[in-house]
C-alpha cells in the first residue's frame, strides 16, 4: 500500500513537474509571439505619427521657357547651367505661381525644393513674387544640386542630333550621352534625393504644409518614376512635361504615406 501511495505520489510529483514544465515551454513559446504583436503595434504607431506631419502635397514644377527652348543654338553660346529664362518663361513661372495659391488650400508653409541651374531658380524667383503678395505664407528655400537637368555632355548641336537618334534606339533609361549622363544616372540622384527629402518630412513638425520642387523636364519624370515606384518602361510611356507645367502629389492616409499623382503625364 505504502509502495502503492508512493508510487502515486511519485507519480502525481512527476505530472505536476510535467505540467509544469509544460507550462514554461508555453510561456517560451508564446512570449515572442507577443513580442511581435506588441513591435508590430509600435511600428504602426510610429510610422502613423510620422506620416501624420508629411506635407499634404507635393508640387513637382519644371521651369518656364529657356533661352535654349526658344533657339537651341544657345547651347553652343552658353554653358547649360547658365541659360535665363526667355520673357515668355517670366510670364509663364508668375501664372504658375497664380495657379499654385489655388493648390494651396489652408497651406501656410511652404518648402521649396529648387535646381541649381540659373533657369530654375528664376522660375522660383517669379513664382515667390506672386506668392510674397499676399503675406500670408511662411516660405524655405533650399537649392539642391541632385535636382539639375541630365548632363548631356559636351557636344555640339549637330552631334547632339546624331545622339539623340541613337538614344531613341537604345531607349532614354540606358542611354548615355558621350562626355554626360545616362537616364539611370539621374534615376540614381533622383533616388537620393527622395531619401533626402523623405527623411525632412519624417522630422517635420507642422501637418500644415505644401513641399514644391522646382526643376526639369527629363528630371522631373525620374523623379516621378522613383517616387511612385513605376518600372522602367514607364519612361518612354511618359510625354514631356510643358515649360511651367505643375504636377501635383497628394497624401494618402496617415499610416501607409503614399502619395498618388493627381496630373496626367502620360502621353
């Protein structure tokens, strides 16, 4: 009987330290599980704060009409760097700068994201012309040179036809103009740039804001191509853009931060 009890008491210990143990390889493996759930949370409620001070749009604008858009012979005049903006381009960046207080909405800080090249900070400065009228805007400027034109390299306007020719065969992504930069190049720059321009908008503070990026007609469809991640082919699905000629980004929801273009750029 004793041999009996003891037996069912060793038994019971061995139950009880079974289940017990039982118990702990549930807790091991449980808890990551929790862990997950709980990270996942936090990642969501990061990521919501975040994308809760991103601008509500983004205008992407190339500049007005250029020396060089009215007579390609100043390429061989001027460095492409250097080319103005012809009067046409003046009067077409101040009714640009008309058609962005209507896009403005409640927006009262403006960010501007602006080329190095003569001609887009031109457009910029007829643009804060007409929105300095109406004193209501608080306004940053940052020049930044990932926002030039493709480097077409160093030749002349006859030559420049040839490669031109050759690029349509070859297709603009790949194609590298001799002594310049292929279309991939400035996809490149476009990319580090967005990665630049995402990080201001992770540690902006205001909700109350419109980013607009003033550069050039074949940087401004890179961009674009990187910033909505389309594939390559998109490229030569896409017309050029008109000089002054406004794209417009607008913010999804909060958590996922995705923006959609509003413009038709497709041709």
């Amino acid at each position: 009987m004793n041999i009996t009890i003891s037996n069912y008491i060793n038994n019971k210990n061995v139950m009880i330290s079974l289940l017990s143990l039982s118990g702990i390889f549930t807790i091991i493996k449980i808890t990551p599980t929790i862990f997950d759930y709980f990270g996942s949370f936090l990642n969501y409620l990061i990521k919501k704060y975040k994308n809760k001070n991103h601008p509500l749009k983004i205008i992407v604008i190339r500049h007005g009409q250029s020396e060089a858009n009215e007579n390609s012979l100043s390429y061989d005049e001027k460095p492409d760097n250097q080319l103005c903006l012809t009067e046409l381009g003046k009067k077409q960046s101040a009714e640009a700068g008309e058609y962005i207080k209507t896009l403005l909405n409640s927006s009262s800080k403006l960010n501007f994201y602006v080329s190095t090249y003569t001609r887009a900070r031109q457009t910029y400065q007829e643009i804060i012309q007409v929105l300095n009228k109406d004193k209501k805007y608080e306004i940053s400027y940052t020049e930044d040179p990932r926002l030039r034109e493709i480097e077409f390299g160093y030749l002349d306007q006859n030559k420049m036809k040839d490669q031109k020719i050759k690029r349509a065969k070859e297709g603009r992504f790949y194609f590298r103009f001799k002594g310049g930069e292929s279309g991939c190049d400035v996809y490149e720059r476009a990319a580090h740039f967005i990665e630049y321009l995402k990080g201001k908008m992770d540690n902006y503070k205001s909700r109350n804001s419109t980013f607009i990026i003033v550069t050039h007609g074949l940087y401004l469809r890179f961009f674009l191509m990187r910033f909505l991640n389309w594939n390559v082919d998109t490229l030569d699905k896409m017309r050029s853009p008109k000089n002054c000629e406004i794209f417009v980004l607008e913010k999804g929801d909060d958590y996922s931060g995705n923006y959609n273009l509003v413009s038709n750029i497709m041709a």
